[in-house]
C-alpha cells in the first residue's frame, strides 16, 4: 500500500504544474498566462511530431518533453530575469530527482535517464525535445503578439537564434507567416 500511496503523491504533486503561470508571460503584461501545464502539454505533442520528421524516436523524445518541467511543481517557474540570479537547471534538476524517489525504482531510473539525457542535449532526442520546448514557447508568444502583447515579439526574435534543427526551423518560419486564426478559416464556411 505505502507503494502505491508514494505513487499517487507523485501525481498529486504534478497536479501544481496546472496551477503555475508562466511567469515570464506575466513580466510581459499577460494577465491570463498560460500555466506551465499548458506549455507541457504542447510541448510533448510538438516534440514527438518534430522527432517522427527527425528520424528520432517520437516516442522517448515526447516522453523526455512530458517530464521536462516537472522540478516546476517545487521550484516555481522561472523567467529569464530570475535565472540571472539563481541556477535554475541545478534546482529543477535537484528538485526532480527529489520527485522521482517516490516511484518504484526501475520507472525512477527511466524518468532519470530521461531527464539527464535531455540535459545533456547530445541525442537527436533530446535535441529534438529542446526545440519542440522552444517552438512550444513560437507558438505562445505567437498567439499573444497577435492578442496585442507587443513585449512578445522579443520572445520570437530570441526563440529563431536557438533552434537547432532544420525542421524546427522550418516550423518557426511557418509560425511568424502565419496567424495564430488561420487553422479555422476554411472549417467555418458552410457548403
């Protein structure tokens, strides 16, 4: 029973993921910020289409992309500002491996790997997660430049000189062409 009580905890803490905002949207002046959650979620779907288009394996480059924030749930996140003045990825990376203690050891292991692989940054994988987490964060500051939140287009402009692979790249070419309304254009005509 303790096993399974340890689990639950586990999730019980992920739940604060969906309580968090994205603070750095709220130094830009967004009242209503998306939480870190929210980004998470995009985040894994994105990762595993740009790795499936990389030849990389989908499925542990979104598994590496659905953990990356999980540290947030003790840490809080962090916007650029904070991250002069305090080492976010040594806390993120302490406090997720604080987390991973409560699950039975073999999945502790896998989250672990995981987690240091995309670290590391070496494998196509975890290259392939940093830029989904990149183009997750295009896509937002996409999406509230065209609501009015001009401070956004800094975010954009920063995000194009730190993608790495040519088909994330391509991918942020189509999202500063685009607007965030195009995709339900033509769903609203009626034949």
């Amino acid at each position: 029973m303790k096993r399974y009580n340890q689990i639950a905890d586990f999730f019980f803490e992920l739940s604060v993921l969906k309580k968090i905002p994205r603070t750095g949207s709220l130094v830009a002046g967004i009242k209503n910020p998306d939480t870190v959650a929210e980004h998470v979620f995009r985040t894994t779907e994105i990762a595993f289409v740009l790795a499936d288009l990389m030849g990389a394996d989908p499925f542990r480059t979104a598994f590496m992309a659905s953990i990356h924030d999980n540290g947030e749930a003790r840490i809080m996140d962090h916007h650029k500002i904070m991250s002069r003045y305090l080492d976010k990825g040594e806390a993120e990376e302490r406090a997720f491996l604080d987390q991973i203690q409560k699950l039975p050891r073999g999945i502790a292991k896998r989250f672990k790997e995981a987690f240091l692989e995309l670290q590391e940054c070496k494998t196509l994988e975890a290259i392939c997660a940093h830029d989904a987490d990149l183009l997750e964060l295009a896509f937002q500051s996409k999406e509230f430049l065209e609501q009015g939140y001009l401070a956004k287009q800094g975010w954009l402009d920063n995000i194009e000189m730190h993608l790495t692979t040519d088909v994330a790249r391509g991918i942020f070419e189509a999202i500063k062409n685009k607007s965030y309304n195009d995709w339900w254009i033509d769903l609203k005509r009626v034949d």
